[in-house]
C-alpha cells in the first residue's frame, strides 16, 4: 500500500521501518527540528534522521491546520497514514484523507490509558500488564475503535523505559499485522467501562516521598525511569533514583538502612526500597555498588 507515516520520537523508528520494509512510504512526517545540546542547534527528530537514511520523502510541518499542508497531505494519494506518537493534532481534513484513515499505534490496552503517558502511569499504577492497540483515528483523544490488541506482561523490576523499548518492537510487528490483513478486520468499539487518562509527566510529581509504602516509591522511581527521572535530595546532593526493588526493613521514612556492600536500602512509611541504579548530578548512571564508593552515605543517613 502507499503509506503516509506520521511520528516523532525514538519509539516511532521500530515501527517506520517495518512499515517501509514493506509498504511504500510516500512522505513521512515529523515535528520540525528542534534545539538540542549545549549550543542549542537545532536536531532533527529520531524519526527524520531515520527516513532520511532510508531515502524517504520528509515533511515537517508546524501545523496540520493549514489549507495548503492539508492539500499537500492529500495530493500524496496515500491508501493509510499510520501514526506513532506523533504529537501535532489530527484536524478533520487530514484523518478522512488517506482511503483506509489514519491508524494510530497507542501503547497500552485501551482503553485504559488514553493520553500523553501510558507507559509511566501503567507502571506508576502497578498494573499487571499493558500492551499496544493499533486504533482507528477520530477527532476524540484516543476514543477510536479498535483493529488489532497485542499484551504483554509488566515486570516486576521494570521501568518505563524497558517497557519503551519493548512496546515500540510490539508496536511495530502489530502494524505490520494489521496492514497486511486490513481488509478482513473489523475495528470493535472501545468499551465505555474501564476509561482511564495518562496525563503528561509533571516535574513537581517526580521528587520521592519517602513517607509513601514502599510499593508506591518503587512503582514511581520505575515510572519516572529513565525520564524525567525520580529524584531526592542527599547529605550529598541531589540524586535521581533510575531502578529500584522492594526490600525487607524498617524506620523513619528516607532513613538509610543499608549503604553497602552494594546495596542501598532505604526505609519508606511502610517497607523500605532498595535502590540498584542511580546517578548522581553531572555523573552517568551507575549500579549501587559503584555509587556507594563515591558517595558517602551510612546507615542513619536521610534522604528527602
């Protein structure tokens, strides 16, 4: 089929090169570069560098609004637009222009978890599994109906970012799935039951109270993981906490119960976590083990 693919971020990449390893992708289109690094140049998306290696046409349009981008967008002749994280809105025009729609690569099992995050809250929330929904795209935030579910289960020790990774590789061998066998599905409506909403990641949600269960400070420090990060505040400085488990202990809330050989156990309001990555400020990310060495912590200490 002629594909218009439409995504922005890294989790998008899986699933254009599967698309374009067998579809023909006539145009790919990506939020416009923006700045980066310390000398704030400007940097193309993980999705335009992509397709610009594979020789595929890029656009990166401000708006979708526009009279003259929605003709654009039209003149490609597209059979499907698919859609992955995107990040600009859909307007009417664009949606009805390709001959099957636009469907939308959503990671998680809707629909629960509509919105901005689902990985990180379907991990914040301690749910037991999630998945990705290949959707048909509406003018509704992610209310369309469904063509095609794929679940896998959460990890016990899983962050945000390990599941990232794996729903993008879901993702993509989910849409290979349903545009190959698009004309014998048919889309069901998402359940009125059961609706939940990811909001977008706040910073001010992501410093740890340690005053929490355990089970909450463990599910937030993985949630938050890699980005933005869970963060708390150390006789040392700052640290941003990347993995974590849960823990046999007790005490006050952000005492430290262990601080060695290896491990970095600290108490919460009930239980207590422990900590097996983190980084410091200005410092990569590091095992428990490495990180004690340089960062004097004892058992006693707080964190808050």
């Amino acid at each position: 089929m002629r594909v218009i693919f439409m995504g922005t971020p890294a989790f998008s990449v899986p699933a254009l090169e599967a698309v374009a390893a067998a579809h023909e992708v006539v145009a790919v289109y990506t939020q416009p570069p923006r700045p980066a690094g310390r000398g704030k140049a400007k940097r193309p998306s993980p999705v335009q560098a992509r397709a610009e290696a594979l020789g595929l046409l890029v656009r990166h349009p401000v708006s979708l609004r526009e009279a003259a981008v929605q003709a654009e967008f039209a003149t490609t002749g597209a059979d499907v637009a698919v859609v992955v994280a995107y990040g600009l809105i859909l307007p009417r025009a664009i949606l009805a222009a390709p001959r099957h729609g636009c469907l939308n690569i959503h990671a998680s099992l809707l629909p629960r978890w509509r919105g901005a995050a689902p990985i990180q809250r379907a991990v914040e929330a301690g749910d037991a599994e999630t998945g990705v929904c290949i959707m048909a795209m509406e003018e509704g935030l992610d209310t369309g109906p469904v063509y095609l579910r794929r679940a896998i289960a959460i990890g016990p020790e899983e962050t945000a970012g390990d599941l990232h990774d794996r729903l993008a590789a879901l993702g993509a061998d989910a849409i290979t799935e349903a545009l190959a066998r698009l004309p014998e599905l048919v889309p069901e409506s998402q359940p009125e039951d059961g609706v939940t909403y990811a909001a977008k990641i706040d910073k001010a949600e992501v410093r740890v109270d340690w005053t929490l269960p355990a089970t909450v400070v463990d599910r937030q420090i993985r949630a938050f993981s890699p980005v933005p990060g869970a963060w708390c505040d150390t006789p040392a400085g700052r640290l941003k906490l990347l993995r974590s488990r849960l823990a046999e202990g007790t005490g006050a809330p952000g005492a430290v119960l262990e601080a060695g050989p290896g491990r970095l156990v600290v108490a919460c309001g009930t239980g207590a976590v422990e900590v097996t990555e983190a980084q410091r400020a200005g410092k990569r990310a590091m095992g428990a083990a490495e990180l004690l060495k340089g960062l004097p912590l004892t058992p006693g200490a707080r964190l808050r």
